[in-house]
C-alpha cells in the first residue's frame, strides 16, 4: 500500500465530494454539510488552497492513487493550531490516517507553526481519539455536553494537545 500526503488542488472537486459523502458522518462538524454538494465542495477547495501554507497547512491522504481521507492544521490563537481529520469509512481502522497525522506533524515541524497542536473530538469517536494517542497526544479537557452531534443529541467534547517543538530561549547577561 502507497500512502502519501497531497496539498488539495482547485481541481479535486469531486474527489473531495466523494470523500465527505463516504466518511462516517456522526462525527463530521456541523460546518461539514450532508450530504457535501459541488458548491460546497468548490468552496471548501478554494479555503484550503487559498490558505495553504499561509493560515493552515491542508492535504489530502492518498492510498494507492485515490484520495481516502483529508487531515489538515490551521492556525489558531494563542500559539495553539488545530488539527483536524476524517477518512473514508472503508479505509477505517486501517492505520491509515494515524500514519498520515504522523506525516502532518513531521511536516509542520519544519515550517514556522505553533508549537502545540490540538484537536476537539466527540467522547465517542473512539477511532479519532485513538489515532490522536498513537501520535502522542493527551487528553487535557472534558467539556461535558457541549456538542450538538447531526442526530440533535448532545455529546461530551475531549481536548487532546501534543507539543510539537520546544521553544528553547537562552538568555545570556552580560556584566
């Protein structure tokens, strides 16, 4: 199996489409509409390339050719960035996406990001929280019933932070 990260291009329309209306929906964010249209395909593409390397980093995970899943990191405040991912459901459970979380990481490393990077989770989805430990992530946060999940019921949301480069100041004092 061939799996590498992509940055998105304008042109990935329907693959992305494809991708959002293949992925287990109870754990999209209300922001990801169901099911995912052209229109809001082109204008979640035109976000992503717009602000690649600029406000976030976006890629698509490829396995084999074919776009499977999507993970991306944008730029918050207070020196935090937030990570964000899904795959296809026939893809789950396949390490796919705790490898490609691994290969954001390693990537932003190199750029000038925010030295701790966290994700959100609904206390349920126990495959995300899964691949956010496997890449060495901890739970700092329980905010109890505070996400409206697509079926109108409310869920628990988990914060899980990873330090992803230490900030090393020397301070040298000259007498």
């Amino acid at each position: 199996m061939n799996q590498e990260l992509k940055p998105w291009r304008l042109d990935d329309r329907q693959a992305f489409a494809d991708l959002c209306n293949a992925t287990n929906h109870a754990y999209l964010t209300m922001d990801f509409p169901v099911p995912m249209r052209q229109a809001d395909a082109r204008w979640w593409l035109e976000y992503a390339v717009g602000n690649d390397g600029i406000t976030g980093v976006f890629r698509a995970v490829y396995v084999d050719g074919e776009i499977v899943g999507q993970v991306y990191l944008r730029k918050m405040e207070q020196a935090k960035g937030q990570i964000s991912f899904f795959i296809k459901r026939a893809y789950e459970g396949q390490g796919i996406m705790t490898q490609a979380v691994s290969d954001l990481l390693e990537e932003i490393k190199e750029g000038n990001w925010d030295p701790v990077v966290y994700a959100e989770v609904y206390a349920k989805n126990h495959r995300s929280i899964r691949v956010l430990e496997k890449n060495g992530f901890i739970r700092t946060a329980i905010k109890k019933h505070v996400l409206l999940c697509k079926d109108g019921s409310l869920s628990d949301q988990y914060t899980f932070e990873k330090k992803i480069w230490q900030n090393n100041c020397f301070v040298i004092f000259l007498l």
